[in-house]
C-alpha cells in the first residue's frame, strides 16, 4: 500500500523535498520520544547510574536528529 504512494511522490517533483522532510521529521520525533521514554525508564530502575543513562540518551538523541538534518539538507538542496 505504500508502495504506489511513495512512487506517486517521487513522480510529483515539488511534493518530494516536502514528502521526504516530512517523513524524516516524523522518525526522529518518534526516535527521540523512544530514547527520552528508555532513558526515564532506565533511571527510574536505578537511579545510580544516572550520568551513564544521561550521556547514552543524549548520544542517541543527537543521533536521531542528526537524521532530519540530513533530511532537510537533502530536501531543499541540490539533487
């Protein structure tokens, strides 16, 4: 089923920087509600190992937006 739809967008010229912004936006929201959801979950258990928790999901998170940057960049740059 997504299929069509994914070849629809890349035949609409305009509609693909957006299709293709907006998709990445949606995975890294999700990504980094994940991580933050672990993260409070992960501390929650032990509180102890809060800075190791803290630099991993911080790490992650950095990695999840990293994704929409590169999404963005490849949106409304050159292609």
């Amino acid at each position: 089923m997504i299929l069509p739809i994914l070849a629809a967008a890349a035949e609409a010229g305009g509609l693909t920087g957006s299709f293709t912004l907006g998709m990445a936006g949606a995975g890294a929201g999700i990504g980094v509600g994940l991580v933050g959801a672990k993260a409070a979950e992960a501390v929650g258990r032990n509180p102890g190992a809060f800075g190791r928790v803290l630099t991993v999901a911080i790490l992650g998170m950095a990695l999840a937006e990293a994704i929409a940057i590169y999404a963005l960049i490849l949106a409304f740059g050159g292609r």
